[in-house]
C-alpha cells in the first residue's frame, strides 16, 4: 500500500477526492508507516493500532465535509482527549484518562480528522531535547543519534518522519518552533490568546500557547484556520475574529519591513561556539538577501533587554510550574504512594517518585522565587523587565512588520550532550524565548542545511493578531527558497 502520510494536507485531500480513498485506508498507511520507522523515530507516548481503525470507520460511517477531513492528526501528550491517555509523559500521570476533550481537540474532531494518538515529549515541557520524558527520548529522523528539539520534539518528529502528516505541540518558550526548526518542518506559535488553552495541561500559564506543526506553510494556515477562535472556557482567549489564514498565502511581499535585531547574532552570542552555529548565521544572510530581492525592506533594529530573556523566563515559566504542578499530589488521578501511614508522607513519596528530576528541579527554582522575602526580588522583578522586553518589540514594530531571526542557534545537537548542564540546555531556547514573554506571534520554517545534512530554520516574528503577515511572509519565502527539502533516510 502506498504510503499517504508522505503527503501535505493539501496534497492529501486532493488524493482523496481523486481516489475515494476512505478514512480507513488512511489508518491502514499510518499503521504501516509506524511498523516501518517507529522504531528508530520513538516519536510516540500512545498509540492504540485498534483504537485508530474504531475511529476511521466512525470517521467512514459519517462523512465530514470538513477542510481537514480524514487528515492525520497527532496531539501532543499534554492535551486532554476524553477518555484517552494523557500523561505529559510523566508518571505523576501515569494511567491518567481525562474525563473532557481540550477546545483544540474537539474543534478537529469536528472538522473530520483522523486524531492518531498522542506524541512523546519532555515531561511536563520541561526541556529544549525531547530527552526528559518518562517513556524514552525521541529520535531526530535526519540522525537518529541526534536530538529533536523540544518540548514538543515528539510531534515535530513524527511530521518529519513522515508518521503523521499534521500535528499539535504547545509552545511555552519555543516549544513548538526550536523542533521544528531542528527537525526540518514548519511550527508555528500563534499570538498569547488566538488559541484556546482549555484542555492543555499547563506548565506556565501566562505563556502557554497551542501551535501547528506541519509540513508546509499552506498546511499550518490551514490548521491555525480549525484551532484558532474565541472560547468562554479560556478566560485569556482573545475575543478577536478569526481571519480566513488560507487567503494569506500570497507570495508577494513588495514593500514589506523587515526587521534585522542586532541582539539575534549568532557569531556575537556564541563567539566560542563551533562552526555549526556560525552555518546557522551564514544561512540567515542568506534569507536576508533572497527577501531584499523579492522586494522586501530590510530595516536594523534592536531589542536591548533580549540578553535578559532566559532568565526572566526561567522565573517566570518555574513560578508557574511550581503552582500549576502542586495539583498532581496522587489523591484523585495519577500515580500514588499506597505504602504510607499519613497523608504528608504520601504526599511527598508520591510527588518524589512521579516526577523526573528536570520537574522537581523547576519545582524547586519556582517555589523559591514565590517564597516569602524572595518574592519581591525574583518574580516581581522578573514580571518588570518581562514588561521591558514587550516594549521593546512595540518599538520595534513601529519601524518594521516583521522581524525575522534563527530560529535557533544551532542544529540538532547529539544526544547527551547538554542533559548534565541545564544552563547550557536553557541557553538553546534564547530566540524562541522572547515571543513567548511578549504573547507576539511566531513562525519557524526550514531555510536549508547544515554540512551535516541537519536542518536549519529560519523565525519570523510579528505584531500580535498579525499571523496573518507570517504566513505571508513564510509563503513567499517557501515558495522562492530554490533549494528542495529533502526527506529523512530512515
């Protein structure tokens, strides 16, 4: 059987109609496709071979007419489906089976996909190498040796692995845009708001945000166009309308500012670094000189607080973290010490034994930073450059429409290599990070190779509710890069 999941959504339903291919042939190419790869990908938590045909034959008994219907689908593993598996790949969650489907899920269930199952990542999001979860670290499909990114390192493999053709991850400080960029897909991280959060297990509240990862810019219009909206169950969702993404695919961007952050440097941020990160550099240039030619205005700005980023994130992701997580105590769902005479001791073996040590390490940084006579000087102070940092991207966008930097500084790094320096782990995040703090919209797309053969990726940034320019902007240079994404050897 041919395998469909190589195909773009776009490309997919044109197959369909032209094939009167059935939901349930789909489920049969993804069942095939997995027995060939998953192996070496590891980019699953869940996936039930006998729950995914039910469902395509549930799919098959009544037709969808839905842009994405019989479209592959996976979730991240930290959002809810109703009675299905959802551990944000972690044992403090183990068995854990919601009891209500997250917004996201039931807006695709209602457009007709075909949900897949549920993609590995770092426990909680907590981690820049899909290396912390409680299963097994995900592969990169282009070196299996290699890392691919994270938190939502398991989607962006399974899209590039070709497992799947469209995904969901949940971008907190890069989380959906660094794999991407390091697995050779499209991700994008839409404005703090656009997307419901209700039904995602949350890390950082204040940051949280749903994205696409897909395979191409047409299919992440697509996708943003079914998840996007208002829902009075999101008390932060935006009540702003929603515009048809698809009508953004223009590859025109004659006029368009762009703007250059001095700040973003590779070579200046890591001047000891090795060569790899100075290719990163090199590409960008070129992203530069493609986009002046197509017409685009290239503009110099700075975002001078960009250098206090990470820190202010690590405050203010772990303050969160530490409040989201103290929910999970083994009483009502999940993982629980029955071996302890008193509550107290349960409470604490359950909590040591169900968390890996990159959670219990934030736990413990964000408890800190709440505490009485730290507050003031952690968290509070950390809230006001946050607020220093969104300024200056307002000034910024009052010169440009868009900014475009790497995505990250570096490709896929092998695996190992950073899981015992968490600082230098945290440093991997330091272009994603400043989005997140600002609620601003973000895309990361490929824009070549490295001289290993790793992909590299390109970001752009725009005022908030402003998708729609990044997805202009993504297209145009998409559909003029020259240069032919190639597949993964698996």
């Amino acid at each position: 059987m041919e395998e469909l999941t190589k195909y773009t959504a776009s490309e997919l339903k044109k197959k369909i109609s032209q094939d009167s291919l059935a939901a349930s042939d789909i489920a049969s190419s993804v069942i095939t496709r997995y027995d060939k790869v998953e192996e070496k990908v590891k980019g699953f938590a869940h996936f039930d071979k006998l729950l995914l045909l039910e469902r395509a034959k549930e799919l098959d008994r009544k037709p969808s007419t839905g842009n994405l219907s019989k479209v592959p689908v996976v979730l991240k593993d930290n959002i809810c489906v109703k009675d299905e598996l959802t551990t944000c790949s972690s044992n403090i969650l183990a068995g854990f089976k919601p009891p209500y489907d997250a917004t996201v899920v039931t807006k695709l269930k209602q457009s007709g996909v075909l949900l897949l199952g549920k993609s590995n990542m770092d426990e909680f999001a907590f981690g820049s190498s899909c290396e912390t979860s409680c299963y097994y670290p995900t592969n990169n499909p282009y070196d299996i040796e290699r890392v691919p990114g994270g938190s939502s390192g398991g989607s962006a493999a399974l899209v590039a692995a070709d497992e799947t053709v469209l995904a969901l991850g949940s971008d907190t400080g890069g989380s959906v845009r660094q794999p991407a960029s390091l697995c050779g897909v499209v991700g994008m991280k839409p404005t703090y708001g656009r997307v419901s959060r209700y039904g995602l297990i949350a890390f950082g509240s204040s940051l949280d945000q749903i994205g696409p990862i897909t395979k191409d810019v047409t299919d992440c219009a697509a996708l943003l166009n079914v998840i996007s909206g208002h829902d009075p169950m999101d008390s932060t969702s935006a009540d702003k309308p929603v515009p048809d993404y698809m009508g953004s695919l223009v590859a025109d961007i004659k006029g368009l500012r762009i703007g250059i952050p001095k700040e973003y440097d590779t070579e200046s941020l890591f001047p000891d670094k090795d060569a790899l990160i100075n290719e990163t550099g090199v590409k960008i240039k070129e992203v530069i000189k493609l986009l002046k030619d197509l017409g685009a205005e290239v503009v110099d700005i700075s975002l001078p607080h960009t250098k206090y980023a990470v820190s202010v994130y690590y405050i203010v992701g772990c303050s969160e973290a530490s409040s989201n997580l103290a929910r999970f105590d083994g009483v009502e769902y999940g993982h629980r010490d029955k071996h302890q005479d008193t509550l107290i001791d349960m409470y604490k073996k359950t909590r040591e034994q169900g968390f890996g040590s990159e959670a219990k390490r934030r736990i413990i940084l964000g408890t800190y930073t709440l505490s009485s006579g730290y507050y003031d000087a952690y968290y509070l102070k950390a809230q006001k450059v946050r607020n220093l940092i969104k300024r200056d991207f307002d000034n910024a966008f009052s010169r440009c429409d868009i900014i475009l930097t790497p995505t990250s500084p570096e490709t896929a790094w092998p695996k190992g290599l950073k899981t015992k320096d968490p600082l230098l782990m945290y440093l991997s995040d330091i272009f994603t990070i400043p989005a997140n703090l600002a609620g601003i919209p973000a895309i990361s797309l490929p824009c070549g190779y490295d001289s290993k053969g790793l992909p590299i990726g390109l970001q752009f940034m725009a005022k908030h509710f402003d998708e729609e320019a990044l997805l202009r902007a993504a297209y145009t240079y998409e559909q003029n890069a020259g240069w032919q994404i190639k597949k993964p050897e698996l």
